[in-house]
C-alpha cells in the first residue's frame, strides 16, 4: 500500500467505490468560477455545479465574504425557544419567490432532511386535520430523494434501497418511471409520449383507497436517476389528480430548485404548483450545507390554528438555520437577482442543448435529453457490464480536464449557471473525443 493511498483509508466516502477510488485518486484542492484545479495544477471544467449545487460558481466573493462576516459576529444561534433576526428575514425573502399559496419555510441542512421533513408534515398534517387514516405515501420508481430512512423509502432507485430492505418505512406504493426510450429518445425538452403514466397513480388509489393516502412526492425532473424530463402534461395531470382525491403534492426541488431550469421552480417553469417544496444545493450555492422545505397556506395555518401556545411540529434539527448559513443564503440568493443567473440559464438552454445533441450519431449514445441547464447523454452499456463504460468514461474526463457525472451508463450535465459558450463548447467537444475512443 503506497503512502497516498494509506493517508486515505480514514475517509470512508459516500457512494464511492472506495477501494477503486483509492487506487487512483480523482483529487481537487482549489475552485474558481467554472474550474477546479487538482493538486498537480491541472484546471477541470466543472460541468456538474459540484455536485448539483454550485449554481453561481465556485468562490464567489460576494458569498465568501457574507460568511467570513458572519463568522465573525455570531458563529452559532439555537432555533428552539430562540431566534437569529436573520432567519425571518431570510424566510420572508425566499417565500417570496415561492408560488403564490406557499408562504411559509422550515429550515433543514441538507435535501435528505428536507425530503424526511417534508413527508413528516404531511403524515402530521393529515393528522392535524382529522385524517389520521392517510399514512400511505408514493414516489416513484427511479426517483431520488436523499439517503434518510424516509427518503430511500419513497425514493425509487434499486441498489440504495437493497442493503436497508428490512428497514423501510411501510405503506409506500411507487409510480412507474417516466424514461420510454423506445419513443422518447433524443427528445428536445419534454418528451410528447408519456403523460398516461400519471394515471398509474389512480390505480395505486384504487387498491388501498384515496381516504389512506397522504402524498405523493415526485421530482419535477429526475436528477439523479439520469436527467428524467416529465412528458407534456404529466405535472399537471398528478395535480389533478391529487386534487381530486384530496392529496398533498410534493416537489423535491433539491436540484431543480434555484435557476437550474431557468426560474425560481421548476414548479413556476411546468406552471404546476405542489403543496410542498423541498430544496437544497442551489439554496446556498454549495458554500455552506442547507436545505428548506416550503409549505402552502393551508398546512401551516392547520398546525397553527388548535388554541394554546404549545408546540406544533415535534421537529427540527440543531443546526436549522444556522447563522452561517443563513449569511451565505442571504448573500447567494442577492447573487443570483444582481447578476441575472436565472435569466441566464434561461437564455443559455438553447446553446447548451444544440451543443448536447450534436453528439447524436457519437459511438455508443442511445439517447440524449435536456431541460434548461439539465442535460444527459446516455450510453448503451457493455454487454454482461453496466456501469463500466460510464466509470471508464468518469476517469478519462477528468484525465481530460472535465468533470461530468455518471450514473449508471448516463452521462449528466448540470452547468454553474454563469457558464459561457466557451465552456459548453469544450465540454462537448472533450465529451465527443473520448466517446470515439471508449
């Protein structure tokens, strides 16, 4: 064992093949603007945000300053019986940009509380309200919605449910998935085939009956599963449905949230409005772990309106709101209205969806798909092998000067939303040079 990879052995790493890993480091030590650079010196597009959520970029001084400054004044304030002015001000900010009936926020620390915390106000508001019989809840095959017990419960992805099977929560159903490659494939935008899969959900209603369902939980664009665009109409069609059967609706925005399809929500873009929001990632840019879960009108004003001064929700977290976190909010969200990164990312979909699928025709691409800044070019697998091309793919980007996300044989983009031409550029004509030698 070489002196690298021993100094390594402490750090188990999330998803990650750790002993792959450690045998050939994929290492980066500074970040500016679109780049990383590695230990050795070598700059690396970023082409992810990070991990989804660098949406201004990397070390914007705007942001580092609003936290070093907060840092300074108050490194930590307490959310039970206590408050940090901050924190209101914040929230009114960030209903602001919410859908109309959505006016009230709890804060969290990452997109996996916020989605527990999310089906936890929905089982607490069914109960609040006299239907204490709605415990059943639905995601949906293929969905994503972080790594809590509730999370991987709803959420739809095979191997992050299999080591905890015994261990789920009970009474979930699961949507079918929405990825009909056989008519969909090479898709500009929202596939037309598809919007009858939203009628699964009246089946599920109809074997266990309305009167026990909760929620149901759907990412607005399946991120992690592979940039999964909804066909026209699906959003809206579980509205309705949801509506109909008296159900609340809930968006996990954790990555569409926040500019990545070119407004505030992916609910404001589909012109669908759920009954709760969950975010993270974009919320602070990356810099600092945060989450938020919005909830409409209604909801809150069920939990507020019993008589007394007790507790309403018996739940929160040490670090909600926590001050830092809140200077860094505070100071990305002024980023993203100063600079217009929304706009941006609405203006600059075009050029990065020409750019994606010029690479139709490519060695081994069975698809391509893109919303706004979210896009995905998905390989056929090696036969015997998923996921090694993919992994091959991994290395020999980033040996390039590019980093990319994989999933499976999926190739997923998510830009920083101040990407210029230049940069899609040389992403996809990187991409396009190791496709031909894969």
């Amino acid at each position: 064992m070489s002196d690298q990879t021993r100094s390594m052995e402490s750090f188990w790493m999330p998803f990650t093949g750790n002993r792959a890993f450690k045998k050939n480091p994929r290492l980066v030590e500074r970040a500016e603007g679109m780049f990383y650079t590695t230990p050795d010196g070598r700059e690396v597009l970023d082409m992810v945000a990070g991990l989804w959520c660098c949406n201004a970029g990397h070390g914007h001084p705007r942001i580092i300053r609003a936290i070093q400054e907060q840092a300074a004044e108050m490194d930590y304030a307490p959310h039970f019986n206590f408050g940090h002015p901050a924190a209101y001000e914040l929230a009114e900010t960030l209903t602001g940009l919410t859908p109309d009936s959505i006016n009230h926020v709890f804060y969290t620390n990452s997109g996996s509380e916020s989605v527990d915390t999310a089906l936890k106000i929905a089982l607490a508001y069914q109960k609040e309200r006299g239907q204490a019989a709605r415990t059943r809840l639905v995601g949906r095959e293929r969905g994503y919605h972080g790594v809590g017990f509730g999370g991987i419960s709803v959420g739809g992805i095979q191997n992050n449910r299999m080591q905890f099977s015994n261990s789920l929560i009970p009474g979930v159903d699961h949507l079918p998935h929405t990825h009909l490659l056989d008519q969909n494939a090479f898709t500009r935008g929202t596939p037309e085939h598809g919007i009858e899969l939203a009628d699964q959900l009246e089946n599920i209603l109809d074997l266990h009956h309305p009167s026990t369902v909760a929620a149901v939980i759907v990412e607005p664009v399946a991120g992690s599963a592979g940039v999964l665009i909804p066909p026209k109409g699906y959003l809206k069609r579980l509205r309705e449905i949801c509506d109909r059967h008296d159900i609340l609706l809930i968006f996990d925005e954790v990555i569409t949230g926040f500019g990545r399809l070119g407004d505030n929500f992916a609910s404001q873009v589909f012109e669908v409005s759920p009954d709760i929001i969950t975010t993270a990632k974009g919320l602070t840019s990356g810099t600092v772990p945060m989450g938020a879960v919005f909830v409409s009108d209604k909801i809150y004003a069920e939990f507020m309106s019993k008589p007394g001064g007790s507790i309403e929700l018996f739940h929160g977290y040490t670090y909600s709101a926590h001050p830092l976190a809140v200077a860094a909010c505070k100071a990305t969200q002024q980023v993203y209205a100063d600079e217009g990164l929304f706009q941006r990312a609405a203006e600059m979909a075009g050029v990065f969806e020409d750019a994606l699928h010029s690479l139709k025709g490519e060695p081994h691409v069975i698809d391509i798909r893109n919303y706004g800044l979210m896009g995905a070019v998905e390989m056929q697998p090696i036969e015997g092998q998923p996921g090694a091309r993919g992994m091959d793919l991994l290395q020999k980007t980033f040996d390039a000067g590019l980093m990319v996300r994989i999933t499976g044989d999926t190739i997923a983009f998510s830009p920083p939303l101040i990407m210029e031409e230049s940069h899609i550029h040389q992403a996809v004509e990187t991409l396009r040079s190791i496709l031909k030698i894969l």
